[in-house]
C-alpha cells in the first residue's frame, strides 16, 4: 500500500511542467526481508523513518533543474549513524547525485545543489588546502609542516576529489622527514585518509 501511494504521487510530480521524469522503481521500499542486518540497526520505526525519507528524496529530486530522470534512491551507509541520522541519496540518469538528512526531506521543497555541482566549484587550490589543514592538524609537530605544492596530484571523480599531498615535517626526534597525505572530498568535506612516509 506505501508504494502504491508513493508511485502515485511520484507519477503525478513527473507529469509536471517542470519537474524530471522519474523511473517506475526510483523509490523501493526497504523491507526487513531485503536488509535484515539494517532492520536489526533501526527497527520498525525506523524503517518507517527511512521510507519516507527515500520517498521524498525521490520526489524532492524530480524539482532539480540539474536531473535528467530520478532512477535510484538509497540509504547513505558512510553518513547515518543508527537510531541517529538519516542520510538518504536520489540519482539522476545524468550521474547527478543529491544527499538529504531526514530533516531535509521533511522542510525543503525544492532540491538543493547536487553533489557533482558542489564538487565542481571546489577548486584544485582549495582541494590542496584543506589536505594540508588536515595534515597540519595530524602531524605531531604542526608548525614544522613544509607542503610540496608542485609534487600534489588532485583526482576528480564523479563521487569525489582525491588529493594525494607530499611534504615534509619533523619526528618527534627532530629530523625532517617526507611523508604523503592522502585526502578526500565527498559531499563537501574534507577527509584525511592516511599519511604515510614516503
């Protein structure tokens, strides 16, 4: 009965002038059957939450200018915290993908930037800088960090940014070593990943 409702009021959100068109199982309900490790997580209620959250993902998706067609909603594993936060994504035909917090899906009407947009304006320089934030902030001894600009290699993905940063900074005994930092940028945070001597 929920997903005859949902498909009923995705049909009729499709059909208008200016929203995307939005595939027949864009939105799939999550059964206990089909995830019974992230019903052990949630429970009842809380599949009832996600539900709705991924409904309305779908339909808030359909409103964006930037999607093409919604095909596939799905729950963010990486960013919900059980019994917490909900994290909820829609993507569109066009490899535009759109993050909403539970909340979100219940306040917003129209769709936010998709994350390939925020992406985009994140430039390499920006990139590099907030790796070296990161790497300053891991290192024992912050102040004595000397970054190799020229040796930074920046990857852009359609999920992502990775930046791979080289510098150089003192041990605890006082030489100067080199070292890399690995860093990424997914929904417009950055991450350390590693640091590793080189």
């Amino acid at each position: 009965m929920i997903r005859s409702v949902a498909m009923v009021s995705l049909l009729l959100l499709a059909n208008s002038a200016d929203a995307a068109s939005v595939s027949e199982n864009a939105f799939m309900e999550i059964t206990r059957e089909g995830a019974p490790k992230l019903y052990k997580q949630w429970g009842k209620d809380g599949f009832a939450r996600i539900n709705q959250a991924l409904k309305r993902a779908v339909e808030i998706t359909a409103t964006s200018g930037e999607c093409d067609n919604v095909f596939l909603s799905g729950y963010s594993f990486d960013q919900s915290v059980p019994k917490d936060t909900i994290v909820v994504f829609a993507d569109c035909n066009n490899g535009k993908r759109f993050f909403y917090t539970e909340e979100e899906t219940k306040s917003v009407s129209a769709a936010p930037e998709s994350l390939q947009g925020a992406l985009e304006k994140i430039t390499n320089s920006d990139a590099v800088s907030a790796c070296e934030a990161l790497a300053r902030k891991s290192a024992k001894l912050p102040s004595t960090v000397v970054p190799s600009y020229f040796g930074a290699n920046v990857t852009r993905g359609q999920m992502g940014i990775s930046v791979a940063l080289p510098f150089e900074a003192k041990s605890a005994l006082g030489a100067m070593l080199p070292y890399v930092a690995h860093c990424s940028i997914t929904d417009k945070e950055p991450t350390l990943i590693s640091i590793k001597e080189r």
